[in-house]
C-alpha cells in the first residue's frame, strides 16, 4: 500500500517524464480552453512552473481567473493537476529556472522580451493507471460480450 509522500513521489516523476501537460484556462467569457504547454522540472512540493509570453492567451486568461487544470497523458497513466496560477514576470525567477534547451523557443534567452512563467500553485491531483491499451481492449472486448460492466482501473485524489 503506497502512503501519501509515494503518490506525491509518483506524481512528480510522471509528470517530469511527460514534460508536455494541457493547460486548462477558463476564458473572460466563460469558455474553457486547454493548450499543450512543457513544465520545468518540478519536485515535491514545488509549483508548477511554464515559460511563456506575456501576451499569449493562457497569461490573459489567468490574470482573469487563476483557477487552472493541468492534464499528463501516459502511455496507460494520467495525471490531472488542479491549483491556481500566476504569471511571474521577475527577472530573477526566469533566470533561475532557465535551461538552454528553451532556446529553441526564446533565442534571446532569459532575457528575451516579454518572457514570464507561468506558475502553478498546485493542490490536488488525480491520478489514474490502467492495465495498459492491449489489456484494455481485452476488457472491453469482454464486457461487451458478457453484458458486465468494464474496470476502468484504479484512481486516486492527492492533496499536494
């Protein structure tokens, strides 16, 4: 049986796996909208954190409303994250979480105009694991047949 510091633990490795979430923003009207954006490396207890433009919708929809969802696609693995969000425009913090691989997308650097992060104060995450696709067809397969209904596998709620 896995304790809560595992699951943080497992969460955090999934997620610096991944690299690429959704995040989800809820525009000025209303409508919900979702953009794949890579996060920094993180590690337990740490926020999420997301280069990004100054001008870009995510940073307009979240100085709107700060509430926000990021979604990790495994192969048989998912990781939904709920907290709420800023945008860090200190020249210090941008610096700090730099890495050169982020050249491909800001040239000038940390220094390039308009570049902020997007920080995710996490508090819950949701997290699913299942058999795997193969498995999965086999259940499916088989529920369809027998009439019973399908596992979809095991999910758990973190408090981060």
């Amino acid at each position: 049986m896995s304790t809560h510091q595992d699951d943080i633990q497992h969460i955090v490795e999934f997620v610096n796996r991944t690299r690429v979430g959704m995040l989800g923003t809820r525009e000025p009207t209303g409508k919900l909208v979702s953009r794949p954006m890579t996060v920094v490396d993180v590690a337990p207890g740490e926020d999420l954190d997301f280069f990004t433009s100054r001008d870009t919708s995510a940073v307009r929809d979240v100085r709107a409303n700060d509430a926000v969802n990021v979604a990790f696609v495994g192969d048989h693995e998912w990781v939904s994250i709920s907290g709420a969000a800023e945008v860090v425009e200190d020249p210090a913090v941008v610096e700090g979480l730099w890495s050169d691989a982020l050249r491909a997308y800001y040239p000038d650097g940390p220094s390039t105009p308009g570049l902020v992060v997007l920080r995710v104060r996490t508090e819950t995450a949701e997290h699913w694991r299942g058999p795997g696709t193969v498995a999965t067809a086999l259940r499916w397969a088989k529920a369809r047949a027998t009439g019973e209904q399908i596992d979809p596998g095991e999910s758990t709620v973190v408090d981060l």
